[in-house]
C-alpha cells in the first residue's frame, strides 16, 4: 500500500467517559488514550479519531492535539523510535493507532 500523499500523523490526547462495553477496567470513572492518527490536517485526524472510538463502544469526551512529528521534534520533545514506528504505520495504513490507554478511577490514581 502506497504512502498518502499529504497525509500526515498527529499525536493527540482523547479523554472518554464510560460507556458499555467500552472495555474499560472495572471502577474505572474514564480514561486518556493516546492516539497516532493520519490526515490531511489536524481537524480530520480528530474526526476520524473520534469516530473509530465511538465505532469502538467509547465515549470521547475531549481531544487535545500535540502537533505532528516534525513539530514535536521542533519543540524538543523526546520520541522513542518504538513511537515513530507507529507514527509511520499510521500514515502508511492511513490509521489511528491507540499508543497507552491509561485508566481513571475515582480516587484520582491511575
């Protein structure tokens, strides 16, 4: 399969709430995932998110996006090469790729 042209991969942060089956730990109240997710801009990278979640009995709540690779670099963000590697499987699968889900219980721990 052929790289997209013009599609690149953004990292984003997505909140979601409970929902049945979601698949969540019990006693969990939510959750924030981390996502690798391909598109033209950042705008279509957050909708095709938000849809597979929702496809995936998820409750998206909020989506906060860290830019794309070139720009966390920029930033001086530290990318392991495990992280580019599903970067680049999500550009060339034109994909959104869950990368850590990390649970949210009621106390606050996670």
């Amino acid at each position: 399969m052929s790289k997209r042209q013009g599609h690149v991969v953004y990292t984003l942060r997505v909140e979601v709430g409970r929902r049945l089956n979601d698949g969540l730990p019990d006693g969990a109240t939510g959750a924030a995932l981390v996502c690798y997710a391909s598109g033209v801009d950042e705008a279509e990278a957050v909708r095709e998110t938000v849809a597979i979640l929702k496809q995936a009995d998820m409750a998206p709540l909020d989506v906060s996006g860290y830019g794309t690779l070139a720009e966390r670099l920029a930033e001086g963000h530290d990318i392991s090469d495990e992280e580019q590697a599903l970067m680049v499987r999500a550009r060339a699968e034109n994909a959104v790729i869950v990368a850590q889900l990390t649970p949210f219980f009621e106390d606050g721990s996670d």
